[in-house]
C-alpha cells in the first residue's frame, strides 16, 4: 500500500455544528503546521498527542478560514495504526470544501472511499469482519441493527471464525502426519468414529453461525410489505395512517393510486419499507391503469410481507379470492378489513377461513382505529417468518453466508469422504474449509474482493 497522506471530509456536508476534515499517512502533521495557527505552537511539547488545540486554519496566503479545534494523534494508536489528524471546524459545505481544499493543496490527496478503514485493515488494527462492520454500523437502520453491528466491531464473530479454524487444523495435523510419515501412522489405526464426531462438530457450530441470519439481515436491510387490495378499498388512507402523514392521495374515485407510493416506518425493530400499490382489478381497458396493475403484481411478489386490504361493507369476492392467491410460502400475509365504521358485510372468521395463514385486523383507515392492531399483526407475522435471533456472533453479510455456507459443503464432502475415500480427501475438504473461512477474515481474501467491499464505504470512513 502507498504512503501516501490521504484527507477527506468524514461528516456529513450540510449545516450542523461541527463538521471534521481527517488526515491520515506520515505526512500529516507537517500538512496541518503548514495551514493551522495556534497560540501554543512554540511550546516544548507541541503538538501533545490526543490533546485538542484552539487555532485557526488559514489559507497560503495567511486569511483565516475559520477557526477551529485540532487534534493530533500520533501512529500507531490510531484508527489507521498511521499519524491521524482531525480538524473540527464550524460544519457547512463551504467551510468544509475550503479547509479539504487547502489540505490537498499542502501535499495530501484524496482519500478514496473507505479507506481509512481499509488502512486499518490492511495495518493490523482490524480483521475483515470487523470492517464490514463498520459499513453495517454506518447503514444501520433500526437499533437492532446498531446492536448487531457493534457485537461485529467487538470482533465476536472473528473469535468464533478463528476457533473454528483452529478446530480444523487440529483434526487435519494427524491426518497430514499419516501422509508424511506412513511408517509411524498406519491408517486402519485411525480411529474413525472420533474423527466423523469431531468433523460433526465443526460443521454444527458453523451451521449455528447461520442462525437467525435471515432475521439479522432484515433489521440491517429493511423489510418490503406491500399493501395490495381491489381499487377504492381504503389502501392509501391505511399507508396515511401507518406513516402518520399525507403520502398519499386519497379520493372516492376508485383507481387514484396509479403509481407505486413508499413510505419508511420502524415495527417492533424492524425497518419496513411500506409500498402502497394500484388497486388490482381484472377487464381494464386503460394501459396507464393496466400498467399500474402490472407494477402492483411485482411489489407483491418482491414483497416479505403482504398487506391485503378488503373493503368491510361489501362481500368478498372473487377477485379478493384471486389477490389473496398472490402470496407465496415465503411470505406472510396480513388480512385488514377496512371500513369497520360502516356496516360490517364481512366477518373476521370468514376471512380466516380462506386465508388460514395470515392474521386478520379490522380498521377504519380514515378515523385511524384499528391502526396499532395492525402493526402488532404485522411485526408478529415478521417475527414467525423469520428466523429466531442467537446470541452467537450474527452474520448479516450475504457474503458471509455464503463463505460459511461453503464451508459447511466442505464438511458435509469430508463426512461421505471418510465413508469410501482416502483420508487424503478429507483433509483435502478441511483444507478448502479452513480456506473459505479466511475470506471472512480477510486472510485469503483477494485484492479485488477487497476493493469492491471498501467500494461500498463513504468518503472519510
């Protein structure tokens, strides 16, 4: 890696009271004396590591910038383990701009996208897992999802990966000896048995690495649920009453919703991403309202959740029947039938009798009742169709899934190897396990995977 000085703006740009420029490389310190004014510059023990000095930023022809706080610490107990400045100025875009400006013109260059982090990473002061989980605590959306990324940063699930990985280089150390000295390890001395047990074990704790994986992701990522349901049964003003706000809107004319309308809300720890889609109906002759139609049948099907709203003055019908029919197995479905402050033609039972899967609610959108029985509904359906939550070390990356779910195929390959094969193959598939869980931590890692993962990152982080 280059030694490069690299600075970038690591706060968001907009208005706010502290905005910080970052420095980081051999060259940061004598880039900030070149621009930073400060009363206590002639003492002995300027600059004190960790120590925040009251100054001013000026420009290479001596015009204050602003005036500002900056620290200096000293490699290598830095973020990056290099010497790290930080300037904490006044935030604003242009205040901002100006002092990175003056800082790239007094020898640093840009930094690229995470990578302060990846010099953490590359420098020892992290393993790859705890750098994906800074990117989780940045993008964290719920506060499950803040918890999940702090136990990653903690480097929990890089203990259990490291242990794993010594789990398989004890089983494979006797193994590679027979090879190498056949002499002294006759094979039909193995004790088999003890060796299908030890291979159990290892694939079983890396299979309880995998739990609740899906729900992990969910409070990380979001979940999709989509409100579907005939025209002029009462779906936006349900998007209105869950956001608590004017999203969409709303007339007596049926088909007003033409278009795909989001909204983003928090149940129960989950981050949800509320679609209200175009009243489906069969026999339109309007290609934008056929269009529409076509647009609410895909944000059904990408959707984890389904809420389906009937209209509780009017019978079902079949074309309820055939919405109904949208979801899949891998969905969960909430029944809300609306209009409860009319008079009621249809009963919650007779509902459930069609749809047995799903949980039914009554509400009257427009008055807002019924409304928190609906949330409760919906975030019990999330907490059926997901997965349980562990208390070991969550995975949240699909890359770590699928690295694991590699690993747990080269066991799976090592437990029928030892049945009919040579225990060269067994150690073969330990070896290629051991492997697969270096990605994780970055031990076998490739530099192109690297740059795609700190791709992903911001600027200044």
């Amino acid at each position: 890696m280059d030694k490069d000085t690299i600075a970038a703006i690591s706060t968001p740009l907009g208005e706010g009271g502290i905005g910080i420029v970052r420095l980081s490389g051999e060259s940061a310190f004598n880039i900030i004396n070149k621009i930073f004014s400060c009363p206590k510059e002639k003492e002995k023990d300027y600059p004190r590591p960790r120590y925040l000095y009251h100054g001013y930023i000026k420009d290479l022809q001596g015009n204050i910038i602003d005036e500002v706080l900056v620290s200096f610490m000293p490699a290598p107990k830095t973020y990056t383990c290099e010497d790290v400045v930080e300037i904490n100025c006044h935030s604003g875009i242009f205040t901002l701009k100006s002092i990175l400006r003056l800082v790239l013109e007094s020898g640093a260059r840009p930094a690229e996208p995470g990578e302060f982090t990846k010099r953490a990473f590359i420098n020892g002061r992290i393993d790859l897992s705890q750098a994906e989980a800074v990117l989780n605590m940045t993008r964290a959306r719920s506060e499950e999802a803040v918890k999940t990324a702090a136990r990653g940063l903690q480097g929990e699930l890089n203990e259990r990966i490291e242990h794993i990985k010594e789990m398989i280089v004890r089983v494979r150390a006797p193994l590679e000896a027979s090879f190498d000295y056949p002499e002294e390890f006759a094979e039909e001395t193995f004790d088999y048995p003890a060796l299908e047990d030890e291979l159990e074990e290892i694939k079983q704790q890396l299979e309880e690495l995998l739990q609740g994986v899906e729900r992990n992701r969910a409070f990380q990522e979001g979940v999709s649920v989509a409100i579907i349901g005939k025209p002029n049964v009462g779906k936006s003003s349900l998007l209105n009453a869950l956001l608590q706000q004017q999203r969409a809107i709303v007339h007596e004319i049926p088909g007003t919703t033409r278009d795909i309308l989001e909204g983003y809300m928090n149940l129960g720890g989950y981050p949800i991403k509320l679609v209200d889609t175009a009243g489906i109906q069969e026999g339109t002759d309007d290609p934008v309202e056929k269009q529409g139609i076509e647009l609410s049948r895909k944000a059904a099907e990408q959707a984890k959740l389904l809420i389906m709203v009937t209209d509780g003055s009017k019978k079902l019908s079949e074309a309820d029947q055939e919405i109904a029919s949208l979801k899949h197995k891998e969905q969960a479905m909430v029944v809300a039938i609306n209009k409860a402050d009319l008079e009621r033609r249809v009963h919650p039972d007779e509902v459930a009798r069609q749809c047995p899967e799903a949980k039914v609610v009554e509400t009257a959108a427009i008055k807002k009742e019924g409304i928190k029985d609906l949330e409760n509904a919906v975030t019990d359906q999330l907490d059926q169709i997901m997965e349980p939550g562990s208390e070991s070390p969550v995975i949240v990356s699909v890359r770590h899934e699928q690295v694991i779910k590699d690993a747990i195929a080269c066991l799976s390959n090592a437990l029928n190897a030892l049945a009919s094969d040579p225990l060269e193959m067994v150690s073969l598939e330990l070896q290629h396990a051991n492997e697969a869980l270096g990605e994780i931590t970055g031990e076998t890692v490739n530099e192109k995977l690297l740059d795609k993962i700190f791709s992903e990152f911001c600027l200044g982080k």
